[in-house]
C-alpha cells in the first residue's frame, strides 16, 4: 500500500516585528478606547467594562476592533505599547 502523506496546515507567518512608530500608534488608539470622551459614547466597550466586575477586559476582545485589525495588532504589540501607557495597563505579561 502507498498513499501520499498528509501534510500538516501550514501556520501563518509571524507578525513581523512593530516599530517604535507602530508601538505609539496602537498605544495611542488603546488609549483613545479607554478615554472618557469614547467611553461616553462606545456603548460596546461601555457594557464590557460594566460587565466585568474586576475592570478587565480581555486583550483579544480590543484585538478584534477594526482599527487594531487594521494595524496587524498583536496582544505583544500592544502589551509593550502599553507599557509605558499612564492612562491603561495590561496584567498576565512578564
């Protein structure tokens, strides 16, 4: 017997490294989803935060807007953009 062997799915390439100008960019608009003038107004984010009782809204949850898709986000992107944030700050990275 002979058959052609399976190969296994081919993973997606790597996010390619984000540039200080990215960083500030994804930080900039994490920062604009939390600001009070949005939250007034993003009824979405608004019940997300009311729901969680401890405050924390899961990373994959502003990963999936429009604009963080847009700019090939990824949850490592924006924990370091984040880091040096004084409006927001992310929990569960090193």
């Amino acid at each position: 017997q002979i058959r052609v062997k399976s190969t296994p799915p081919s993973l997606p390439p790597p996010a390619p490294p984000a540039t200080s100008a990215d960083l500030a960019a994804i930080r900039h608009q994490v920062e604009h989803y939390f600001s009070d003038a949005n939250l007034q107004h993003d009824v979405f984010l608004h019940s997300k935060l009311s729901q969680a009782a401890d405050g924390w809204i899961p990373l994959d949850t502003i990963l999936a807007f429009p604009k963080m898709r847009a700019m090939k986000a990824t949850a490592a992107h924006v924990q370091t953009a984040l880091q040096t944030s004084t409006v927001v700050e992310t929990k569960g990275h090193p």
